[in-house]
C-alpha cells in the first residue's frame, strides 16, 4: 500500500466516512478547489462531506503528509548509517504520530559527542554490558580491567562512570520506554504549579495557581494558558509529577525503567546492584525527566492552543454571522469626551456621505447645539439607523441619541449600540486609507462602525481577526495556526452568505472562493471603469481571472436586477441547463419558477438528474429557486440597555438586565449590559440544566436577560447568571468591593489526585475570569468547608 493510499485509508477512518470520498475530497483539493465550493458544488463527487468535514479533512491532511514526509527522511538517514534493520524499518513505517517517529529516530539521530560516545570510544561498552547483564560482578573489579590512560579512562571510576554514561543514554533512548512512561505521565501525572519566592505581590493576578495541583491531561484550555503565562512572566513555576512520588522510597517511573531493563531494585546482596540502582535514578533524573516534561508540557500547549483557536473560531463565526440590520442610511457616533463625539453618515450602500464632530458632554457640555448638528444630518440624509459606538462615553452618548429619537418622533428613528472593537485598527490601517484618503482617522472609525451596523460580515472582514476583541489568550497561541483558522472560518462565513458584486467592496471579494486580493482588485477596477456587472459571465472580461477561477467564485457571487435571474441566486452557472429542464418541462418561463413554493415543491428532484449533477445538487437548486439569495444569518435585534445603568458603580445584585453576548469560552459567556464592563455568566449559571459547552446555550452576539449576583469595584469584575430565579442573597453578593470574591476556591481541600475538588476547579478558574460558581458551586463549596 503506497503512502497516499494509507494517508486516505486513515482520514476516512478518523472521519468515519468511506476511502472514496476522502480520495475525492484530496483530488478537489489538491487540485485548487476550495472547501466552500467543494461543499456547496461538489456533493455528488465527494458523497456529500460538508464544510466542518472537509476543513478537518484539510488539516489533518497536512499533517500526514508532513508526517510522511519525515518518515521517509528519518529512513533515509538510518540507511545511510548502515543501521537499517527490517525491523527498525516496519516500526518506523507503522509510526502513527510524529513523536512516535521521533522517539525511534532518537538514538539514530546526528548529535553533538555525548559522554555516553566517548565512553564507547574508549572502549567502555563491554564494561557496562557486563554489569547490567550479571549484576554478581563487582563493579570496582571488573572496571580495573578497563583502565587505559591513553584513552582516557584514569581509573576504575572513570571507567565506571562512562559505562554508567553509556547505559543511561541507552535507556533513554529506548522508544517504547520513553513512550510508555510520557503516557503514564499524561495520564496519571499532575501539573504543579507554585509562586516563585517573593513574586507574590507582583503576580497577584496569578493568585489562583500560587499553590495549584490538578490532572494534567484534565487541565481546561483557559487555566493552562493562564499558567504558561504565569510562567513565562517569572511568577509561577511549573512541574508535572506523579501521585504519590515525595512519598515513595522509589520514584515510579525509576521502577518503570529497572522493569523494563530487568534490574532489580529491591535486590542489595550483589556486588553491582548499588551501581544499577545509580544507572537508574540518574536516567530518570537527568536524563528523562527533562525530556518528557518538556514534550508534555508542549503537548498540553498545542491542546490548550487549539481549544483556545477553537473558541476564537466559533466566537469569529458568530460575530460574523450576526444579523445585518440591512440597507438603511445610517448615522454613526464614535463617542467621545474632552476631543467630542466624531459623526459618520453613510447611505444604504454604506457609501460615505457626511461627517461632524460635536461636544455634547463635559468639559464643553454643548448639549443642544449636538442635538441641533445631529437633526440636520439626519434630516438632510433622511437617516433611519443611529449606530453608537461602545467606548468611552456610550451610555451618555447613548442619551443624546434616544433624546434625538424623541425629538425627531415621526421619523421612526433608531439607536443601537455597537461594538467599537477593531475599529481604531481598520481606521489606521492601509487599507482604510486607500478608501478614504481624505478623511481623519477618526471619522474613518465612525464610518466603519455605521458599516458595521448595516452589514457586520463586509465590515468585520477589512479587520485583523485578532483585534475584533472575541479570543482566549489569542497572544498565547501559535499566531500561524490561529491565522490558518480564523481564515478559514471568514472564508466560510462569506461564502455561506454570499457577496452582491456590484456592491461588495475588495477586501470582501477577496475572501470569496477562488479569488485573491489581486482578482478582487481586478474587479472592482473593471466596476468603476465600466459599471455594474449585468451577469456573472462578464466576470470572464475581469483581468487575469480564467475559466478555473470562474468555476470556483461564480456561485458564491450574486448580480441583483442582472440579466438572469439565477444570477442573484446560489444555483451556480454550470447548472443552469438544469433549471431550463425544470422549466421547460413544467411549462414555465424560468423567471416565474423563482420565489414558486408551492410548484416547486411538487418537483422531485430524481427527475431531474443527469450525468453531472445527482439528487443532492438538483435537491440544492429547488430550495434555492424557493428562496433565492437567502441569507442564513438571523434577522436584526439590539439590546435594550437600562436607563440609569451607566457605569459599574450602577449595579445591584438582583438587577435584572438586557444585555449582548460578547464573547464565549470554555467556563462561560462575557455579556456587555452597557457599563463598560462586560459581566461574566459561569457556565454553572447559563442554564437550569446540566450545560457541557456554553456554545450550546449562547453564542456572541446573542441578546439575553441576566441578573447581577455580584459586583467586585476594585477589581472591575461582575457575577451575572442567566438563571433569572437565583437569589444574589443566598450568595452573599457584593456591590462594595466584592469581598464575595475574595479567596474563592481556596478552601477547598487539596486531594492527591490534584484535583482540587473536581468541578470545584473550574469554578476556580472561572473566579479568576472575574465570574461567579451558582447554587450548585456554592452546594458543593459548602459541603466541602463542613467536610
């Protein structure tokens, strides 16, 4: 079986899907195709693997093929060495993992001169051979034999300690010990982590894990990331040790090593056994040790990296994908107070048309001639939307514009309040500069906040993911894996949703199937010179974008009020020869089958198939000639923030508030309810049910009720819970300086398993997040303080 065909056998495996597809899937890839077509164009070819698949699909795809890449180096280099068995050469073709690879490749690998080397050099291999195979011999005896000044061994414990060099380099190197013992460390060993003496004060925000123990291969993305940190900032020290160890006469693994060699350790009536003993302990100690902590501490990295990608992805996902408040004129206000609130209007196609900056608020307190500017433009612009910035001065700024609504009654105004997040980023950047050449920094920022009000996905898109303000620990990650999937996940978020293309602007096209910034270009160069695109073919005139490229974006682009009516849909050009088939067989002009539910629906789609294109793509065309163009994305709502709650000295525990999810992790939801401050809901506190992941409740962008359970004001951190019915009381809630926080998790008692309590650590980890546990954290913490 060629290498290929295993990397196939093996994804269709890990994917629970049959070796065809996963052949087919690698051939569309291989050949250019992008997940977003493949999935929505080529179901018939691939069995119908959707876009989560296939994106899984791709990345483990790189890895095996890395991972064979390496194989056949690691072959290569033992050959040439003349140390290739056919017995070393099966185990390294049946090595699954590249640390598996690596584990056998190490005693084979080109290394600086060990001690165990030049121990061999001078002739000190039978010596150790010798006492590890008879352990009756005495070691100072036989090693007297071995003396040799000329090379380097001046006595018997020279010559001892190089065999004892040789044997230990021997063991470490011995792949399935060093695999069985990181395994048991994985499995069983604990992640220690303890205050370097003297940074208490300075790593305060550390406190959680000063004296912290808890499973290793259980430790959440959140807390280990936080303790890297730790780490990394000289405050905290880590460790991963097994249970029991201090206590034991015997480390385990040191037994784990004697096991695996048939060495004794319980034996002391033979002349080498000390020796042995000594061989042992320093392989473990020096040997490997440092090895493996270092490999499982990265593995505990690379985990907790990519559940924390993960999470950045899903929260990207649904910030994208929030719903659109759609083409209205709208007036953007990036507040502001000593340099004024900076004003962008911007018409229903999100063009530029007007810009001022007023002074409403302290030091110059112009009130009413902002309210007097505001009206103008509104009513200049004939504006329906108000989309106020959440920096600085929102909540007042909040109250200029609902005074402005009341004033301006009949014109059936509307305020909502929009994340600035990212904004001051695109505004500076190079590409708001190309678009706005003349237009202060500032108010490029307030254009893109209007933007973002009408259209979050065409907006968000021109910003750098990692400063739309939706990750956990985004700077401790891999930057290039984190940028591999926030890409992919704005590529499938603009494709699912689709791009007017008459409209879009370049940084939008450029995420389109098949296109690159170039192509993007390309086109909207073609737009201004010759007007709106009249049907998708005219995209083969566009410079350097061929039939390949044609094939890969035409779907995904929509022409409103074109030539074809299909051309607003999602039905791709190559299969228009089906809906003419529909049509002609139905009797029908094809216009009069778009929007036709009730015909369409006495369509089956098995009449229809041909060659090309199967049930799954004719099933695909008929909802889609239902609802052509439609947009999976929710229809529009904002939060209604409460009057009077402005800032975090506002709050009560018990106040029940409407609030926008802002972000989603592992240990619960940040919801913003209009006081700068976004409030964390613990997981524990999301739902009356048993809840695993909190994206199963919420999601960003969502609007939710939430009630206040405590307030820590020096701190700046807020308890919410979304369990309406829980009583901040009976928690003891705080609004002074949230004592409630003070010291939580910390009376838990410590258990040998390190896991501090279980669930009870995570509740912990939540505390340090600046959450709060629920009834049922409070339950088990009680229980524990009487225990």
């Amino acid at each position: 079986m060629d290498a290929q065909t295993q990397i196939t056998q093996r994804l269709a495996e890990e994917l629970a899907v049959r070796p065809n597809q996963v052949a087919a899937a690698v051939e569309l890839l291989d050949g250019g195709a992008t997940v977003p077509f493949i999935s929505r164009y080529r179901k018939e070819v691939t069995g119908g693997l959707d876009d989560s698949q296939l994106r899984s699909l791709e990345e483990r795809l790189r890895y095996l093929r890395e991972l064979e890449e390496r194989r056949e180096a690691v072959l290569a280099s033992i050959d040439e060495q003349g140390k290739l068995s056919d017995e070393l050469a099966a185990l390294i073709r049946e090595a699954d993992t590249k640390q598996r690879l690596e584990d056998l490749y190490l005693p084979y690998k080109k290394k600086r001169r060990t001690k165990a080397q030049i121990a061999r050099e001078a002739g000190l291999e039978p010596l150790a051979d010798a006492l590890l195979g008879d352990p009756t011999l005495d070691p100072q005896a036989i090693a007297a034999g071995y003396v040799d000044a000329d090379k380097g061994v001046g006595d018997a414990k020279a010559a001892l300690d190089g065999a004892k060099q040789i044997l230990m380099e021997r063991f470490a190197e011995d792949a399935e010990l060093v695999g069985r013992l990181r395994g048991r460390l994985w499995d069983e060993g604990l992640l220690s982590a303890r205050v370097i003496d003297g940074k208490q004060q300075e790593g305060a925000k550390f406190a959680d894990y000063f004296e912290h123990d808890e499973r290793l291969a259980k430790v959440p993305s959140h807390r280990a990331l936080a303790m890297f940190r730790g780490r990394n900032e000289g405050v905290l020290g880590l460790a991963i040790k097994l249970p029991g160890e201090d206590e034991a006469p015997i480390h385990p693994a040191e037994v784990a090593i004697a096991r695996h060699f048939s060495i004794d350790l319980a034996s002391d009536g033979r002349a080498a056994d000390r020796w042995l003993r000594e061989v042992v302990r320093w392989t473990w100690r020096v040997k490997l040790y440092t090895h493996i902590e270092t490999e499982l501490m990265g593995q505990l990295r690379e985990r907790a990296e990519l559940e924390a990608i993960g999470v950045f992805a899903a929260n990207l996902e649904d910030l994208l994908l929030a719903a659109p408040a759609g083409p209205k004129a709208t007036l953007a206000l990036d507040p502001g107070l000593r340099t004024g609130c900076k004003i962008a209007v911007v018409d229903a196609t999100g063009q530029f048309l007007d810009h001022a900056v007023i002074y409403p608020h302290a030091p110059q307190k112009r009130w009413d001639e902002a309210l007097a500017t505001l009206a103008k433009l509104v009513e200049k612009h004939d504006v329906t939307l108000i989309a106020i910035g959440n920096g600085t001065a929102s909540r007042e700024s909040d109250k200029l514009a609902g005074e402005l609504v009341k004033r301006l009654a009949p014109r059936k105004l509307a305020k909502v309040m929009v994340s600035e997040a990212g904004a001051s980023v695109y505004s500076a950047s190079e590409l708001a500069a190309r678009e706005f050449p003349d237009l202060d920094v500032t108010i490029r920022g307030a254009v893109s906040i209007a933007r973002r009000l009408q259209d979050p996905l065409a907006e968000l898109v021109k910003i750098e993911p990692k400063s739309i303000g939706v990750g956990q620990y985004q700077h401790d990650v891999s930057q290039l894996q984190l940028s591999r999937s926030l890409e992919a996940v704005i590529e499938d978020c603009v494709n699912a949703v689709g791009v007017d293309l008459n409209m879009a602007s370049g940084a939008l096209l450029a995420r389109v199937s098949g296109l690159t910034p170039a192509l993007a270009e390309n086109i909207v160069l073609r737009r201004n010179a010759e007007g709106p695109f009249r049907n998708r073919r005219e995209l083969l005139e566009v410079g350097r974008l061929g039939p390949r490229t044609f094939e890969q974006c035409a779907g995904f682009l929509r022409i409103m009020n074109g030539d074809n009516p299909l051309d607003a849909s999602a039905v791709h050009p190559e299969a228009y020869p089906v809906v003419a088939r529909i049509a002609e067989r139905g009797g029908r002009e094809l216009a009069s089958l778009i929007g036709d539910g009730a015909f369409l629906k006495t369509l089956k789609p098995a009449d229809y198939v041909d060659d090309t294109f199967g049930v799954p793509t004719v099933s695909d065309i008929l909802k889609e000639l239902d609802k052509p163009g439609r947009d999976p994305r929710p229809e529009f709502r904002a939060a209604e923030f409460r009057e009077g709650v402005e800032k975090l000295s506002d709050l009560e525990p018990g106040m029940i508030l409407e609030g926008t999810v802002t972000n989603v992790t592992h240990f619960g939801a940040f919801v913003d309810v209009g006081v700068h401050q976004d409030g964390l809901v613990h997981i524990s506190a999301l739902s009356d049910k048993f809840v695993d992941d909190p994206r199963q409740v919420v999601k960003a962008g969502d609007i939710v009720k939430v009630k206040v359970m405590e307030v820590d004001i020096e701190r700046k951190r807020i308890g919410m819970s979304m369990r309406l019915s829980d009583d901040p009381e009976a928690r003891g809630g705080k609004s002074t300086a949230g004592k409630g926080h003070r010291n939580a998790g910390r009376d838990k008692p410590r258990r040998h398993d390190g896991s501090n309590g279980g669930r009870g650590n995570a509740e912990r980890g939540a505390r340090s997040q600046g959450g709060q546990m629920g009834a049922l954290g409070e339950a088990l913490l009680k229980a524990r303080k009487k225990s």
